[in-house]
C-alpha cells in the first residue's frame, strides 16, 4: 500500500470519527507499535547475519523490508496525528 492510499484511509477514518463510529488514534498507541516494529526489524537482520542457506536469508531479507515498510507508515501516520 502506497502513502497515497494511506492518506486515503486517514481520510475514510477522521470521517468515521467524525460520525462517532470510530475511537481517536493517540500517537503513544503509535509510538508503542513503532517500538514493537523495530525490535523485530532487529531482530530479522541478526537472524539474516546469522542465516546458513540462502533460501532462508532471501525470506528473511523479504520479512524485514515488510517490517521496514510497515515502519515508515507508522511514522508517517506519528507525524500527521501530531
């Protein structure tokens, strides 16, 4: 999902909130989820530094750019709450 499908979903959730049908997103909550996903994030390139067969590095390499991504989305999403 790209960051303008993103915005996108910010919109559709400020008008859920608007409606009442929604509860507001606190930037801690974001802040928590960040953390959570940069552990991991470290936790994958110690296990690709470590990874015996090449299969499993390239699984590895893909996790992490997905852990990578869901990271900028969530400081993207940190920066628009605040």
């Amino acid at each position: 999902m790209g960051l303008k499908k993103l915005a996108a979903k910010v919109v559709d959730y400020n008008e859920r909130l608007e409606d009442g049908k929604a509860s507001k997103i606190k930037p801690h909550h974001v802040e928590e989820v960040l953390q959570k996903l940069r552990a991991k994030s470290a936790e994958l390139e110690a296990e690709i530094a470590s990874a015996s067969s090449a299969d499993k590095k390239a699984r590895l390499e893909g996790k992490l750019q997905v852990a990578r991504t869901h990271i900028d989305r969530a400081q993207w999403l940190l920066n628009e709450l605040e």
